[in-house]
C-alpha cells in the first residue's frame, strides 16, 4: 500500500495467513512495515490492492459503516496501556462493552470473570495510578479481551515492562490463547521471541522474509 500523504510505499508484496487459534510472533526491524500491518487488520488504513480478510470481513472491498462491527472481533493492546485516568479497574475494562451496547447484566457477568482471568481480582475499585507497570498492562489485556474477540493484537505489549513482568505477560497471553482466542504479538524484543516455540514472521521493508518456528534472529533496531 501506499500513505497518501507522504507518497511511501509499505507492506508491498506482502503475503501471509494465520489460522484462527493460532500465536504468532510479528517481529522486523523499524520500518519493516509492522505498523502497517496493525493498521491494515484494523481498517485504520485501507490496501490499495490484493487481498485481506480478517475475521471474515473483506477488508478490500468492505464499506466503513462495517468498520465498527469488524473492530468488535478483535482486542488491541496498546505499548502505552491508555488506561483512563479517572476510571477504576473495573470501570476501565466496562467502559470497552459500554462502547457496544453491551446490557448492564452482560456487564456485570463478563467484567469479573475476565479480571479474575488474568489475576486481578480484588482489584476492581483501584485507580490506574495506585497500580504497578505490569498491573496496569493487565487492565489494558482485560479491555482486550472483555469482549470476546477472535482475535487479539498486541502492539509491542511488552515496551514499558521490565523482562520478569514481559515473560509474565507473555504467559497471559499464552493462556488466552489456550482457551481458542488467535493472538498476534507484534514485538522486535529478540529474546522474548525466542523464550517461546511459537510461529515467528519476519519482515524486512514491506516483505515477509521468514515464516517459521526457528525463532528470531534479526535485527533489533
């Protein structure tokens, strides 16, 4: 595809597929096109050409009005958390089912099983400020999850974690991904990678230039 604004090309012959249930690693270095790829699977950015289906949405030939039903399919995690402030816990993952309509009953059932899910139960009532780095990315994994998506994307989740919290994310996430939700892990942290025997696809200026479970040898920068 092409930015319009700059005239830059990314994510040019670019072909790859992941099943649903799968865990797949994203790795490349800066300008590799991973970014890209995030903005393609969510529809912030639309391919000029070829083909790309998420979650069974056409995403070539898909009208905008659809974007909101195909955003409900999937959870997006964030390097930055992007917890609301003045939001407990409790509220910060709610407010993600209050966006889409969810009925108060649905909300009340979901919110406690999904905070129990990744060990944040007893938390519900604290402000994100009166919680640790890693606590924080939990809030952050419950909002993602909190409405069932098929799949999950997370956006180099372990950038502000020190490495004994990262692998403790990691293995959130392996956990989710046991109980059938597909998750992509979008990451250029070499040892992280490399800690777990899953698929890795690797990029290099838009291309796809390995795909396999040999683990992640490239460049970091």
């Amino acid at each position: 595809m092409t930015y319009k604004a700059s005239g830059a090309h990314a994510a040019s012959k670019l072909s790859m597929d992941i099943g649903e249930g799968e865990f797949v690693f994203l790795v490349g270095p800066s300008g590799s096109g991973k970014t890209t790829i995030i903005k393609l699977l969510t529809g912030e950015v639309r391919a000029d050409s070829g083909e790309l289906e998420v979650n069974g949405f056409d995403l070539i030939r898909m009208r905008r009005r659809k974007l909101p039903a195909l955003r409900r399919t999937l959870g997006v995690i964030f390097q930055d958390f992007r917890l609301i402030d003045n939001k407990t816990v409790y509220e910060n993952v709610a407010f993600a089912m209050h966006v889409i309509g969810a009925s108060r009953r649905e909300i009340r059932t979901r919110v406690p099983y999904v905070l129990k899910l990744v060990g944040l139960d007893g938390r519900e009532r604290r402000l994100p400020q009166q919680l640790s780095g890693g606590e924080q990315q939990r809030v952050a994994v419950a909002r993602a999850l909190v409405n069932a998506p098929r799949l999950i994307i997370a956006d180099e989740p372990t950038g502000n974690l020190d490495p004994a919290r990262s692998l403790e994310l990691m293995l959130l996430l392996q956990k989710i991904n046991a109980l059938g939700t597909t998750v992509l892990v979008v990451t250029h942290e070499k040892e992280l990678v490399n800690a777990f025997s899953k698929r890795v696809i690797t990029l290099e200026e838009g291309s796809v230039v390995s795909d396999g479970t040999g683990g992640y040898y490239g460049n970091e920068t």
